[in-house]
C-alpha cells in the first residue's frame, strides 16, 4: 500500500542542563542556531563524500539513511526542539524557512510545555484558605443544616481580610462565579469605588455582600461563639464583583474631587470595610456543581445578568474551560504553542492579566493570544453555524446561546463522551473557519463595494456550503482544519 509522508519530523535535543536549582531560558540565539544544524544536516542528504566520511554504525549515517528514503514522498518538515529550559517570554515568533525547498516549521517544546503536557490530565486543583494567618477567624451564626449534607452559615468578612484573599488565591476563588471583574467602567463599580473612598465605614450599609460556597471548613468553639478559620475550596459565585472591586480599588491610580480635598484611591482605609457573608459548605461533591450553579442563579445580583452569565457553571461550560486551559494547539506557523481561551465568565482574560508584570503578560499573550479568545455567545454561533441554524444565529448573541443551549445542554446530559478531547478540537477547528470566512467576505471586492449584514453573510454561506456537500454526500474536514 502506498502511502505519502506529509510531515518528517525531525526531533533536536539541546544541551540538557540537568540543573534542577536553576533554570536556564531558552533564547532565539539557541533556537536558531539549533534550527540551522537541521537545515545544514539534511542538506548533506545528496552529499556523497560526506556520507562516506561516516562510519556505517555513526547515528548520522543512519538517520541520512533515513530521510534519503522518503525524500521522494515528503511535503514538508517539522522540526521539534526539545529543552530542559524555559522559552524566553521575549520569544515571540520563531522562521525556520525551509530546507530543501520544502516548507518547514519549528515547534518548541521547553520545560514549561513539558510540564503542562504532563498536567494535562489533572482536575480542579484542590486548595485551602487559612484564614488564621491573618486574624483568629470570622464569626458565624449557624443558618441551617439539611439532610444532604449541606450546611449554611451568615458571616461578616472584613474588607482588608477578604483583600489579602483575593491576594493570595486571585481568580481561583471566583471559578463558580457567572463573571469576574468587568473592570470600573461598570456603573455599579464604579459606585462601589467611590463608597470605598469616600465612606467606607458605610460600605456594609450599601452592599448586598458575598454568597460562598465551600468543601469543607474548620471551625473552633469559643465561649459559645463559632468562628471558621480555614475554608477548603472557597468558591465566590456571588459578589465576584464586589470581592474585585475591595481588592482594586486601594491598588488604581487617580483620584475622586472633593469639596474639601481629593479623595485618592490609594488613601482608602480597608480596615473600615466589611461586608456580609453567606457562606454554604457543600460536603457531597457529586452535587457540589448542580447546587453551585443553582445557588450563583438564585443569588441576588448587584449588576444586570446575561442569560450567558447564567449557565456559565453547567458543566458543559465547565469542560470546555478546563479543556480550553490545557489543550495545547498545533503552532500556526510561528513555532510557538499556543491555547484557546474560552471565557466561560464574562471579563475573566482580562481579569487574568490585571497586575502581571511586563514579562508575566507577555508569556500570558504567548500562551493565549487576544485573537484566541472566545466566548459562550461567540461558541453558540460557530455551533449552530455549523448545525445549519444560522436563522437563530440571526436572532442575536443571548437568543442564540438560549436556542442551542437547552439542545447542547440535554445532548451533554446524554452522552458526556461525545464532549471529549475531539469535540474540543472540532469546535476549534469550527471557529477557525467562522473567522476565516468572516475575513475572506469582509475583504472581498464585491462586499467592498456594497458592505453591510456581514454577520449574517457568513453563517448563512458557511451553513448552505455544508447542506450542500452533506447532499453529495461530503462534509467539510475539521480534523484537516484543526
């Protein structure tokens, strides 16, 4: 059976450091010079004195041996760089050009993809909030205790203690939250910064407060008053905003006028801020996600909830998260891995880059570039797109995710397998194609010359070009695409 090689993949092991003290970087000087070694290796394939210069048992012999072989056949080469380093964060794009006229690509692999290959099969990291490093613990009025293992307390969080949480944990504690911080360009935050600073002594008056959910906590008797003093996998899945807002607002630059002097956001006093806490330790984890999405639902809300927002922890929206943080994607010609990332609550990539540093942000738009970035409304539309539905992708962004959501939702129910790995990689491969299309429309001289309805154009193109190969019995190759 003949078959064509369309990749050779040429693997090169740098120098391994063994150095498990310090980590080296891997620099684009290395990364070039180890790419030219291949380039200029390969190139000795017809060089005859050269291939007898070695000795029958040298392992360049052999390998020479190897790509002569299947020249014939090969479309192009892809060369792997393996390295006990860390890929520079200043490394933002690698060309390798080709070798023997064939198209080559470079792919990077450093200890820090090492790594997250090796995490890839991980769950949710579990993790505890010891509150007793920075006070003696929260007091709680015991609310109820059910049947099934749930159990709800009323607290009050003081504003500096809920701040050095954050801190300390940041977005893994609002990961049930429908949304995280939307920024101070939101009405009700900016409301809420201004109480910060103006009247913080106030700001329990005002606030609605934070609803938490929890695995576990520790608590301690005194003189008959209950105080929780750690709290295992603290989740915010109300008042993500607030908690954000408490943690910001000391940390911005500017100033708010005043009658009788100006009111600096750095000047805020935390230590006159609390807010109320309703906290439910949920000890059955076969019920813990259903019972924190109902209970993010139910919650009172201080901004106005999207249907979006709403069904952000079904755990649908959950896989793909947790898929979107660990899929690895084949490198787009740069030589560089790069991520998906699905924001399953409003606002959380930009969340996520608030207070990195220089370095901390570049590695964080290497490894999730803006353009990689989509939502469930976005991920509603590639989907029914490629469901032949682009009436109800017409329908607008919330009535569209409304549309597909009670389908894909009892389809999930159904059958969690069919929402693996391949799905994942399909509904990549589906955006991919939505954005493709979107920018061949946009650019072509016929749209120049009478633009407009662009959306619609595309999905109703790229549906009636799927009917129409379904009808000859063919279909469009996401695996290719991907």
């Amino acid at each position: 059976t003949r078959y064509f090689i369309f990749y050779f993949i040429v693997f090169v092991c740098l120098d391994f450091t063994n150095d498990r003290e310090n980590i080296e970087t891997l620099t684009s000087t290395a990364i070039n010079k180890a790419g030219d070694r291949v380039r200029n290796f390969i190139k000795k394939v017809g060089d005859q004195p050269f291939y007898n210069s070695l000795a029958v048992t040298d392992p360049g012999r052999l390998a020479l041996d190897e790509v002569k072989g299947v020249l014939e056949e090969v479309l192009r080469f892809r060369v792997v760089l393996l390295s006990d380093k860390v890929l520079s964060t200043r490394v933002k794009k690698i060309e390798m050009g080709s070798i023997l006229n064939y198209p080559t690509s470079l792919e990077i692999w450093d200890l820090e993809r090492i790594k997250l290959l090796d995490q890839s099969d991980s769950d949710f990291e579990e993790f505890i909030v010891d509150i007793s490093k920075w006070n003696d613990g929260i007091k709680l009025l015991p609310a109820n205790t059910s049947s099934s293992g749930v159990s709800t307390f009323l607290g009050i969080m003081p504003g500096i203690l809920l701040s050095q949480i954050y801190n300390e944990h940041g977005q893994r504690l609002l990961e049930s939250n429908v949304r995280t911080f939307l920024d101070f360009r939101a009405a009700t935050n900016k409301g809420m910064r201004k109480s910060l600073v103006i009247e913080p002594e106030n700001f329990f008056a005002y606030n609605n407060g934070i609803t938490v959910t929890a695995s576990s906590i520790d608590t301690e008797d005194r003189d008959g008053q209950l105080f929780v003093t750690k709290i295992e996998n603290m989740q915010i899945v109300n008042g993500g905003q607030t908690t954000a807002s408490i943690y910001f607002s000391p940390r911005e630059k500017g100033f708010i006028k005043g009658t009788d002097r100006d009111h600096h956001y750095k000047d805020i006093d935390l230590k006159k801020v609390f807010v109320q806490m309703k906290l439910t330790v949920i000890g059955d984890r076969k019920t813990a996600d259903d019972m924190k999405s109902n209970i993010a639902t139910f919650a009172n809300s201080q901004n106005s909830i999207q249907l979006s927002d709403l069904v952000s922890n079904h755990p649908f929206h959950l896989n793909i998260e947790t898929r979107s943080r660990k899929q690895l994607v084949p490198p787009n010609g740069d030589g560089i891995a790069s991520k998906w990332f699905y924001e399953r609550a409003r606002g959380q990539y930009n969340t996520l880059k608030r207070g990195l540093t220089s370095s901390q942000l570049r590695k964080f738009e290497t490894e999730y570039p803006k353009n990689q970035v989509f939502s469930k409304t976005d991920m509603a539309k590639y989907e029914n797109t490629w469901r032949m539905q682009p009436h109800t992708v017409k329908k607008g962004a919330q009535a569209n995710l409304k549309l597909l959501g009670s389908k894909i939702i009892n389809e999930f129910e159904r059958n969690e397998n069919d929402f693996g790995a391949s799905y994942y990689k399909d509904l990549i491969a589906k955006i991919i194609l939505f954005k493709e299309s979107d920018n061949a429309i946009r650019t072509s001289d016929w749209y120049k010359t009478d633009p407009g309805l662009k959306a619609e154009t595309v999905t109703y193109t790229l549906a009636l070009l799927r009917k129409t190969l379904l009808n000859a019995g063919k279909d469009i190759g996401l695996s290719l695409i991907y």
